[in-house]
C-alpha cells in the first residue's frame, strides 16, 4: 500500500445526508406539532403510514414513499438520525452523493418488499397496521457499511441504566450481530418493529454497493485529514473474512426459506378488510372519497385521510355499526348518543340500508348520516367547536381483501425477497473482495451508539 501527502482543501461534506436528515425532520415537526414533538398524531400516521393492503389502490402508493420520511416518536427519529449521519456520511463520500441516494431509497424499497412478503408469518393483522421510518434504507446503508469498511474499527457505546457501556469492534462483528437480531427478532415475532423490512433493507444494500462501486476498485481512493489528504491505492482485500461470511450466508440463508415458506401461506390470509366510503356533504355540496382499513378481529383500523369520509367512518366504528348479525340484510334507522375519543358528547342519526356478510361484518351501506361534526385545533389536538346536524348521504362497500391481497401482492413479493436474498448471498459469499476498502493506517474511528 501507498501513501502520498499532500496539502489539500477541507473533506468533501455529505450534503445528500444533510438532505436526508433536514427533510425527515421537517416531516417529524410537522405531524407531532399536536403532541407536543413527542409523538406524531394518529392522524398523519394514518395519512402518511404504508399499509400493505392499501397497494390494492394506485391512488395510495405514495405511502411507499411518504412512510419512509415519517417516524413514531422523538426516539425513532433521533436514532435513525444518528445511524443516518454517522453511517451515512462514509457511504457518501465514497460513492458520491448520487449513488448514496439511490442506494438509500433501493434499500427503502427492498424495505417494503421484505415486511410484506414476509406478512405470513406475522399474521395477517400486519396487512392494515401502519409501518413508518427511515429505518429500512438506512440498514441498507448498513449492510453497504458492512461489504465497503468489513475491518473498520468502531466504538459502540450503550447505556445500561444510566451508565455508558462503550467497547471497540470490528464493524462487520458488529454489524453481523445486528443483521442476526433482525432476522431473530423477526422470526420471533419479538414486539411491534418491522424487522424483516430492516432485514430487507440491508440485504438490499449489500447488492446495491456492490452494482454502484465494484468498478471503483483500481482507482485510488482518498482520505482528508483537516489540512492533508492521504491518497491510498487499493489492493487486493481479504474482504468479510471466513467466519463472518458463514455466518451471514447462514443468516441469508434462513432468510431465503422464510420468504418461500411466506409465498406458500400468503393465499391463505383472511380478516383484513378494505372500506370504500363515498361521501357527499349536503351542508357544503361537496363531495369525497377514501379508504379505510379495518381488522374485526383486533379492532385495529386505519381511517381515512380525507375529512368527510373519515368522519363517517369514526361514527360507524364508535356506534359498533361494523358488526350485526351474520349474513343479513337490514334496515338501519337509528338515533344515537355517543362519546368521541376526545371525550365530547356527539350525537349521530342513521338511515340507510347495511349488510352483513357471513362473519357478521358490514360489507354494504347506502343512507343518510346527520351527525354533529367536531372542530379540532391542528397545532394543539383539542377540541374547540362543534358543528351540529351536519347532513351526508353516504355509500360503504366493504371487503375482506386479504386473501386477495396475498395472492396478488405478497406472494409475489415473498418470492421477491427470496431472490433478492440469493443475489445478496451470492455477492457477500463471491464478490466481497471487490467492494471491500482498505482502510488507512491513520483513521480514527467514530463513536456510534447502540443498534436502532
């Protein structure tokens, strides 16, 4: 290895991960300014969130997108934000910022593709709870962090209680025993974190890096140091070294089988229905339309993101109008009191025809809705009016679309992710050597906090 000094101007900044924080950032501002930036509102999670039985919608797909820049809390977003600047910025400089990027939303992609694929083993709840966060994309960035720096030395640091408890590892120790935590985890069905889209993530890095760099090899590559740069020519890289590359091969391996296993389950999903609502307001002469989703099971439900059919859909679901009698037919005329989640006293006037499929579900609803509407501060989530006898003539169809759903899009995506894990295997097991850098003698590592 050769090392030339020479004077030189400062490091080049990352400015696409600067860009990448500042915009999911404004986007955590934004939908927790009704909670005081602690959490995001229900309401925004439910606009912004992906749910996998929503793709049966063109007109939702931008959740793909949209989910990846919302988070849950002041927690998720601070260390998915540390793990973006600190892992990050190294990947940047390296490939450019070009690259970096479409690393980084190949891998919120391949994100997607893994937690719903892998929905069959989860149950099929998971097809209408809302997933939100950078974290998918940026485990890609991981599992590049992995195949480019495999014997970079980091210091981790975690906090047992109140006392920091920090150690030095090689990064692809670290990262390994991460990657297998996910797929563990994953496995488990250890609490409420979508780890196979962290596991989908950072297969799609280890395959990302190695199509947007390998040809970078022969060149020289560059470190600044503050007034110097120390150009190093690449030499031929021991890579992930023997034991690690078993390991992981054994880890994508079960991976493999888990996403084959998915794609034999996914035609047998059931009890995640999907809710049309048409909505014309008499009182405003407008009219609107949205989808809902809803497990009868749970209760769980994500409503809709326009204001009149979400509404309605709130007064059906506190009525308890969604369930009746299986495998009927009946003539709803009712007059009901009832209390919103906010704890006001509404009342809610129903004439329509529902019915209710086998299950005891309502599938069907054409009438007429009155209801007092509330008047809710955006800043602050409280109620500071309402609006009575507000008039709407409604249509609800509703369907149990996860058996669909899994026919048409998770068992394709449970194959997917089985290939995308082969190629992943293929290139970690094979093409390590041709992504690995050869760190400079001189480098001092960073010190990273615990795993996200």
């Amino acid at each position: 290895m050769s090392y030339e000094l020479m004077w030189w101007g400062k490091r080049r900044r990352p400015w696409i991960t600067y860009l990448l924080i500042a915009l999911n950032t404004i986007v955590y501002f934004i939908t927790s300014s009704q909670n005081f930036f602690y959490s995001s509102s229900s309401d925004w999670i439910d606009m912004l969130a992906y749910v996998p039985v929503l793709l049966q919608y063109p007109e939702q797909w931008y959740r793909v997108i949209s989910s990846m820049f919302t988070h849950g809390d002041i927690f998720h977003i601070f260390f998915n934000m540390w793990f973006l600047y600190m892992f990050g910025k190294e990947l940047e400089n390296i490939l450019g910022g070009i690259k970096f990027m479409v690393l980084y939303f190949i891998s919120g992609f391949s994100a997607i593709i893994f937690h719903t694929g892998f929905i069959p083993l989860w149950g099929p709840l998971n097809l209408i709870i809302p997933a939100v966060g950078a974290s998918g994309a940026i485990s890609g960035i991981l599992g590049a962090y992995l195949m480019l720096f495999p014997r970079r030395r980091l210091s981790i640091c975690y906090f047992l209680f109140i006392m920091p408890l920090c150690f030095t590892t090689v990064a692809s120790a670290f990262l390994l025993f991460w990657f297998a935590l996910q797929v563990i985890y994953g496995y488990l069905r250890f609490g409420s974190v979508a780890f196979f889209a962290h596991v989908g993530g950072f297969i799609a890095g280890i395959i990302a890096v190695y199509m947007l760099f390998r040809k970078r090899r022969t060149e020289e590559f560059a470190e600044d140091f503050g007034f110097f740069r120390i150009y190093t020519t690449l030499m031929p890289q021991i890579g992930l070294g023997r034991t690690i590359k078993i390991i992981l091969a054994l880890l994508l391996i079960a991976v493999m089988a888990g996403g084959i296993y998915a794609g034999i389950m996914a035609p047998n999903l059931r009890g995640a229905y999907v809710v049309d609502i048409k909505v014309w307001n008499i009182n405003q002469e407008s009219y609107s339309e949205g989808q809902a989703a809803y497990a009868p099971m749970t209760g769980d439900r994500i409503t809709p993101s326009e204001d009149d059919p979400r509404i309605i859909f709130n007064r059906l679901y506190w009525s308890g109008l969604f369930s009746g009698p299986p495998s009927t037919q009946k003539i709803l005329s009712d007059e009901l009191q009832i209390r919103s989640e906010q704890g006001v006293l509404i009342t809610i006037k129903i004439n329509g025809i529902a019915t209710y499929d086998r299950y005891g579900i309502l599938t069907y609803f054409s009438g007429r809705i009155v209801t007092d509407v509330l008047k809710i501060s955006p800043m602050w989530n409280v109620v500071v009016g309402v609006e009575r006898n507000v008039v709407y003539d409604v249509n609800i169809s509703a369907r149990d679309l996860a058996g669909e759903t899994g026919r048409n899009i998770v068992l394709p995506l449970s194959y997917s992710s089985s290939i995308i894990t082969m190629i992943a295997l293929y290139i970690a097991v094979n093409k390590d050597r041709e992504i690995a850098v050869e760190e400079s003698l001189y480098y001092t590592p960073p010190i990273m906090p615990g795993p996200i």
